[in-house]
C-alpha cells in the first residue's frame, strides 16, 4: 500500500495505476475510520482494480467552537485497516499540503446554491462551502472514475452529486447505504465522544426515523404531524439531547415538503452534550 503525504506522490500513484490500465476508486474521509467507511471501501474493492482512501481532517469545512481540535485521528490504526482492507493508496495531506496560504487566508472557496441552505446548512451555514472546496480539490488530486460516499450525510451527497453535475466533473458519485450498529444507531466518528447515558439515548435518533416511517407508509399524515411524533419520541426517550432540526424533505431538492404521499427524506440532527449526530432515512 502507497502512502503519499503530497499532491505530487499521489497524481504519481494514480497516474501509473491508470497507465496500466486501471479504473480508480475514491473513497474520501476524515479518518477515524469505522465500519460505514469499510462499507465503502469494500465496495470499491469489489468494483474498481484501484483503491484510493483520503485520510484528511478539513478544517474549513469545521464552523467557530466546533470540535476540529478534539476530532479523532488514529492515523496508524487508519492505516493498518487500509491494509488490512486491500486499498492500494492513501492519500493523507497536511493543512498545509491542501491549503498552501492556510485554511482562512485568501482562497478559492466551492459553493453550490440552495441546497446548503437546509437541514444542517441551517446551523452550519459555513459548513458545506468547506466540504465542496476540499472535495473539488480532492477529486482534482486523485481523479478517480468512481467516488464513494455514505448515505448518512445525505445532504452532503446531494450537494456533491449537484456539485459534480455542475462543474462537469468527470466522475461517477456512488452513495451507499448508511450502516448502524446493533441497536440502528448509525456509525459515526464522533459516537466516541458519547458518554454512556448518551449513547444509549442516542438510538432515539434511528427509533424516530422507523416511527416516522410506520406513520408515512400507513396513513400518509402530513409532514408536519409525522414531525411532531418525531419530536415527542426525542423529547422522551433521549432527554440529554437537544433537537437540531427535524424536517421531511424533497429527496432531490431538499425542500420542506406539506405531504407525504410521495417520496420523502427524514431527517433529523440532534445535540448532546458530547456529540452533534445527524441521521435520516428515506421513505418511499
């Protein structure tokens, strides 16, 4: 396994798997790796001759007070499970490598219109701006014919996919399913940070999707009463948390939506004192 700390090394890597004729595969993280990431890894070993992983915290996509500091990086536990998984190239930058004049000075940002303007963007109005730069500048850098992202950041996915479609980027957005833990919460880096009274509330988050999914498939209620039975579950099953946004939206706009006889996404976030999680679920 190739691990390349600059843009140099890493084009070098891609170049002479695409110069033998390979299809590259691109899996984009933050590290910490957990089994949603080995999800997408496998996938990608599955379907591509090349495997690519991204081991880098951004922190422009980090808002004032967020955890960029306190976030996890195992860097060689990361490794050894790429190893271990078969990927052929990590590509783990330093700030500096990605962001040569620093994270805040003058630079050119990625934007996409409206649909940062919704669910999280709402409380992390900053957040997305950085998730598009750094993820043009990583599909720049590894060029791969296939990128893999989770569902579980289904607005992040969406924005990609727009942002992808937009600039022409030549590049196929693979979205795989979000994968949970025994008891449905979905996995994530940061339920590390839970103490034990949170992480057992914390399944409230996948109890509430189910609830509001048994309530669309059965009677199609409007949105707004599936999101008030939502709410009501949060409030009593998961005491230490603080409710985000709960909201039933459009699956390809993201738009708040008054029906629910159609295809919808829940989605909720919600605070606990440790950890900010999100999650969702979509209701066809």
């Amino acid at each position: 396994m190739i691990v390349a700390e600059t843009i140099v090394d890493c084009r070098a890597a891609v170049a002479a798997a695409k110069a033998d004729g390979k299809r590259v595969g691109f899996v984009p993280t933050m590290g910490a790796l957990h089994d949603g990431h080995f999800s997408h890894i496998d996938r990608a070993r599955r379907a591509e001759a090349f495997v690519a992983v991204s081991i880098f915290v951004n922190p422009t996509q980090f808002g004032a007070g967020e955890d960029l500091d306190a976030y996890p990086r195992p860097r060689e536990a990361d490794l050894d499970a790429c190893r271990q998984r078969g990927v052929d190239l990590v590509f783990a930058p330093s700030v500096e490598q990605m962001y040569p004049d620093g994270p805040t000075g003058g630079r050119t940002s990625v934007h996409v219109a409206e649909l940062p303007d919704t669910l999280c963007g709402r409380s992390r109005p900053e957040h997305f701006a950085g998730v598009c730069t750094v993820v043009a500048k990583l599909l720049n850098i590894v060029q791969p014919d296939v990128a893999y992202f989770g569902q579980k950041d289904y607005q992040q996915a969406a924005i990609v996919r727009r942002m992808v479609r937009d600039l022409d980027v030549p590049v196929e957005i693979v979205v795989g399913p979000t994968v949970r833990e025994a008891d449905g919460l979905a996995m994530s880096s940061r339920n590390a940070y839970l103490t034990d009274d949170e992480r057992a509330q914390a399944v409230a988050l996948s109890q509430a999707l189910q609830l509001a999914a048994d309530m669309i498939h059965n009677t199609h209620p409007p949105a707004g009463r599936v999101i008030e039975a939502m709410r009501a579950h949060l409030a009593g099953a998961a005491p230490l948390g603080e409710v985000d946004y709960i909201q039933i939206v459009d699956p390809d706009t993201l738009a708040d939506v008054p029906a629910t006889d159609r295809p919808v996404v829940a989605a909720l976030a919600v605070r606990f004192p440790h950890a900010r999680l999100i999650d969702n679920r979509v209701i066809d």
